[in-house]
C-alpha cells in the first residue's frame, strides 16, 4: 500500500507541476522558466545526495558513464522540458499531454532497435491506443474556450440575430503545438535509454548522484543559451506575478521525482508503471481547478485523455506478468504474449 500511496502522489506532483508551469507561460516565456527549474532541479538532486550520503559517489562515475548521463540531462531536461513547455504555452495542459505521453511507445521502438527487446501484441495493441488518444484530444482543439457573452438586460438587449460574433479566450496554436509535443516526446523517450547506458557502464552507483551529474551539464549547456542575444535581458524581465509558479514548478518537479523513487524502493514497476500513468487524467482535473481559462476541456479531450492513459498502460507492462496476475485464459494469454519483433 505504501508504494502505491508514493506512486500516486508521484502523479498528482508532476500533473500539479505541469499545471503550474502551464499558467507561469500564459503571460511568460518559457526561457523564463527553464532559468527557474534547471538550476533548481540539479539543486534539489544536490542535496538529496547529499542527504543520503551518497555524494562520494560522484567521483566514481567512468567517463563512458559521465558522458551518458551528460548526453541525457542535456536532452531531456534541456532539449525534452523546452519542448514540452513551448508546447503547454502554444496548445495547453490538456492537448499537450497525451502527445507528450507518446514517449512510452517511442522508448519501446528505441528499445526495440537498438537493445532487441521484445514487441509483444499487447504492446502493439497499447501504442495503438496511445496513437488513437492523441489524435481524438486534437480532433476538436481548433475551436478555443469562448468567452462568455456581456449580461444583457430588458428592452435593450440585442436580438440573437445581431449579437456580436464571441471570441476565442484561448485559441490553441494547435500545428507548432503538436510538433513541439512530438520533439519533448521524442526527447523524454530517449531519454531513459541514455541513462540506462550510463548505468552499465557504472552499476551499483546512485541515481541522486547520476542526477547531479545529469543536471550538471544541463544547467551548463543552459547557460550557453544566454550568450544568444537578448536571452538574459528575456530572463530579467520576468514578471514578478510568474515567478512563484516558475518556483512552485521547480519544487513539484523535486518532489515528484523523489516519490517516483521511493515508489520504485517498495512496490514492483508493475504496480507503480500504471499508477504513474494516471499523471495525465491528474492534470485535466488541476487544469480546470487552476487555468479553466487557458485550456480546451471537451469532451473529446477527455475521451482522448483516458484512451492514452490506458495505452501507456498496456505498454508500459510486463506481459507475462500481466496475463499471469490477471490469470487470463491460455489462448489469450499466448496471443497477447505473441512476439511481433524483437528477440
């Protein structure tokens, strides 16, 4: 049960912090933003470490080791979270996640090719899903939130026929915003493969401390964004309304982080896996609570929300270990467990 407990607070903290994020780019930059969370979060991995006693750890990363983790943190919390933010501000929290999510059937293809893992039905029927969700969330998203009509009152009211047209209060960009989705897709799927690499090649050794090193050469390569022209003067100017959501953000990602790992210390990634996926229906919830008004909420986003989550779910699982916990019948059992690529 305590797994299961961190493993939904892990959820509710990262939707929490997308949704915070999502309102700190409405009226900022998302320069702005990654200037708050980068140092932050490889601050956050810095003391962790050094809370459990593992900074010593440091010095005995090789240098394949060091270069993988270097190469993850630059992609994915540089490259990935810039993606994902720039697409939170053109489309919003609800459009933008299930594309996003699209890094779970992307991970398995990388995977698949460069590791030969296995591709079983199941899995194929779950990317499908994923795929299905994100397309049915985009089906309606060029309609925008319309703003509510001004009162009208007796005599003076116009007639239906010559009320103003209403205008969109939130239109979504919704071609630049799906392109961005697709790259913090990609980015945060390729990402787990590099820190997998890094760990081979120094097993035993900490994630706090492969953390630190991780948000290390992100927060350096960060830094060379403000050699560009006008990039420091963008950071300065921030308003001083975003800067505590910039900060709540930075302090959600930390935390979410942190229950995903003591999640993973006392429950099976089979029980943590799905509960971690509920992330996104977290943040259709938080974005109606928080942005109502910087957010399209119908009924196909809704729809296409809960299609994704159950697919990252099938994909995301062990087969075998599934069909054995579900106790399916045999003949199901074996179709799911079919392999349609890998070893």
């Amino acid at each position: 049960m305590l797994g299961i407990l961190y493993a939904a607070v892990g959820a509710f903290t990262f939707a929490l912090n997308n949704v915070a994020m999502r309102r700190g780019v409405v009226t900022g930059s998302v320069l702005q933003g990654m200037a708050v969370t980068v140092p932050i979060g490889g601050l956050s991995f810095l003391i962790m470490a050094i809370m459990f006693g593992e900074l010593y750890q440091l010095a005995l990363f090789p240098v394949m080791s060091v270069a993988w983790l270097a190469g993850q943190g630059i992609v994915h919390f540089v490259l990935g979270r810039y993606c994902n933010y720039k697409s939170n501000q053109l489309m919003g929290v609800n459009l933008t996640a299930p594309v996003v999510q699209l890094q779970v059937p992307f991970a398995m293809l990388l995977a698949l090719v460069m590791l030969h893992e296995k591709f079983t039905a199941l899995q194929a029927i779950g990317s499908t899903l994923m795929l299905s969700g994100s397309f049915i969330t985009q089906s309606s998203a060029g309609q925008g939130k319309k703003q509510a009509p001004a009162p009208t009152r007796g005599p003076t009211a116009l007639s239906p026929e010559v009320q103003p047209t209403l205008k969109p209060s939130f239109q979504p960009r919704v071609v630049s915003g799906y392109a961005f989705g697709l790259g913090a897709g990609v980015c945060y799927g390729s990402s787990p493969l590099m820190a997998r690499e890094a760990f081979l090649h120094a097993p035993g050794v900490s994630s706090a401390a492969a953390g630190c090193v991780a948000y290390a050469a992100a927060t350096l390569f960060f830094l060379l964004i403000l050699f560009k022209p006008g990039s420091w003067l963008g950071i300065r100017s921030m308003k001083r309304e975003n800067l505590p959501w910039f900060l709540a953000s930075a302090a959600l990602v930390a935390i979410s982080q942190a229950f995903v790992y003591a999640s993973l210390a006392v429950a099976p990634l089979m029980v943590v896996t799905p509960i971690l996926q509920l992330s996104l229906v977290f943040r259709l919830f938080l974005s109606q609570l928080i942005n109502r008004e910087h957010e399209v909420m119908n009924t196909a986003v809704i729809i296409g929300a809960f299609t994704a989550v159950l697919g990252s779910i099938l994909v995301a699982l062990d087969t075998d270990q599934l069909t054995t916990f579900l106790q399916l019948p045999l003949w199901f059992a074996d179709l799911l467990r079919y392999r349609l690529a890998g070893e």
